[in-house]
C-alpha cells in the first residue's frame, strides 16, 4: 500500500502547522512575561481575570486549538475504522480489535483530514475492498458506549500522528502510527 497525497503539499502543511503551533507558543511565552510585572497583575486583579501562567510545554493541547481552524488537504491516507453496521438491524457491532467481517457499513475517518469514508457493499466499495487499498487502523474495542462507537480511539490517533508530526516529521509520524496501533483489513505489512 502506497500513502496517498502529494509529499510536498503534505510537506507544506505540516510547515504551516508548525508555525502556528510556534507562533502560539512565542504569544503564551509574551503571556507569561507580563505575567511577571506586578502592573499587570494588579490590573489583571482589579478586572477580575484571571493571572494563571500559560503552559508552554503541552504540544497536544496548542494542536487540539489549533486544528479546529486548521485544514488538511493531501494526507497519508491512513484512516481509523470508527464504526461497524449491521444493515438489518441498523445497530452498531461490537467488536474487540477486529470489526466483525459480517458487517454491512464500515465507517472510516482520515486521521489528517477528517474525511469519512463510508462503505456498503450495495451502494459503493466493500469494506473489504477498502481495507485492501487503504491504511486503516482499529486501535480500540467499539461497545455500545456512544463515545467510543463515535470514536473508536480516532482522536487519540489523530493527536498521536500530530504530536509527533510536530515534534519529528511526518514520516516519523507514519512509523510511530503504524506501529502503536494495529492495523485491520486484509493486507498487512
């Protein structure tokens, strides 16, 4: 299986991303200068705000702000299997690390782009077909908690891939990834 996207858009975005993740840790490090002047503080005091240091260490939490506005267009093509359906009775699956073969409707996030990708094997590609030409990871059991079924640990996934994009490069990133949480389908590397 080949990543999908072109390198250099790629290369350009995570750029993007780490110059915004830069820029807000340059404005917590002006915050916390301030923070040190007695004026400031009894300003911030007499207006009833708040005088808390800002943490300049926690990657994850500037890139959770940050992606909210941030948009990917060229990804690896890696997605998380977030939800398994059975068409008869429209209920999710339960299933523990291998999304039951039976189920009729797959979902899939994009780990980069958000992108859900749907399968059915009436109405467009067999989940089979997917898995076979795509990433697609599984890296929690689904139940019937909505959380998780809506989840499926793609959000831990998502901050994982982008932490380390930040701190290493991306394909640092891929690698970590793929080898921290297992992969579904019937291809494997």
């Amino acid at each position: 299986i080949e990543l999908s996207g072109g390198y250099e858009t790629r290369k350009n975005e995570l750029t993007q991303l780490r110059k915004q993740v830069n820029a807000e840790i340059a404005r917590r490090q002006k915050i916390n200068q301030y923070l040190e002047s007695n004026d400031v503080l009894e300003y911030i005091k007499l207006i009833g705000g708040s005088a808390q240091k800002k943490d300049l260490e926690n990657i994850r939490e500037m890139l959770l702000e940050i992606l909210k506005n941030f948009q990917v267009k060229e990804t690896n093509g890696i997605y998380v299997c977030t939800k398994a359906y059975d068409e008869d009775s429209h209920a999710p699956l339960v299933y523990y690390r291998q999304p039951d073969s039976s189920a009729d409707r797959k979902c899939y996030m994009d780990i980069e782009s958000k992108k859900e990708v749907t399968t059915n094997w009436i109405y467009g590609p067999s989940a089979l077909d997917f898995e076979r030409s795509h990433i697609v990871l599984n890296p929690f059991n689904a139940s019937y908690n909505d959380k998780e079924i809506k989840e499926n640990g793609y959000e831990d996934v998502r901050m994982d891939f982008f932490e380390e994009s930040y701190r290493h490069g991306q394909d640092r990133a891929v690698q970590m990834i793929l080898k921290k949480y297992p992969r579904i389908g019937s291809y494997h590397s």
